[in-house]
C-alpha cells in the first residue's frame, strides 16, 4: 500500500489482496494517516488489487463512517470488473462512487 496526501485528500493505493489476512494492518497504516494529518476525504485506488473479500468491504465501510463523521467522502478510482462484482454485490456503491481516475474523483468532491 502506497498513500499521497493532496488537498485535503488521502489517496491510497491498494496493492495485491484486500482480506482478512491484510485487513486489519491496511485499517490501522490508513486511520494513523488520516486522523494524524485531518484530512476529509479519501480516494482508493484498485488498480492493483487482484482479489477482495468481505474484510475489504469492512475496511471500505470503516473509513466511510470516519470520513462522514467530519462531512468527507471516501471515492474509489480504477475498480477493475472482478472487484466491480464484489462492490455491487455487496451495495457499496449507494455510499460512495467509482471513477476511472484521481482528476475525476477530485472534480466530484
């Protein structure tokens, strides 16, 4: 995982399997990020991300309460179509967006 903080944004960028195995250290490297530098909103980058289960969407759904709590939002950019399937299956997307990429998730803020 790699985070870069511009404008009040944390981007992250998710690598490899988001599950129960790799989780709970994700959570913890992006809630020490956000909450240390208050920021508002996220954007997860899914490019590299090859497989996700039901840990990830909790993951996704932590940081979308912590980013509500101080009016953000949490985006997600460059979901390929097997991580598309679990997201809609699981109704994240009545939450947050997708976009193709950073530039469009920034100019719906």
């Amino acid at each position: 995982m790699d985070t870069n903080i511009k404008d009040n944004v944390l981007f992250v960028n998710l690598v490899g399997e988001l599950d129960h195995h790799t989780a709970t250290s994700i959570r913890e490297e992006i809630d020490r990020i956000y909450q240390g530098n208050r920021v508002k909103h996220i954007v997860f980058d899914f490019e590299k991300v090859g497989f996700m289960d039901s840990s990830g969407i909790g993951l996704l759904m932590g940081r979308y309460r912590n980013a509500s709590i101080v009016g953000g939002k949490v985006m997600l950019i460059k979901v390929k179509p097997e991580i598309n399937k679990v997201l809609n299956l699981s109704g994240i997307y009545k939450l947050m967006n997708c976009y193709a990429n950073e530039e469009e998730a920034v100019a719906n803020l």
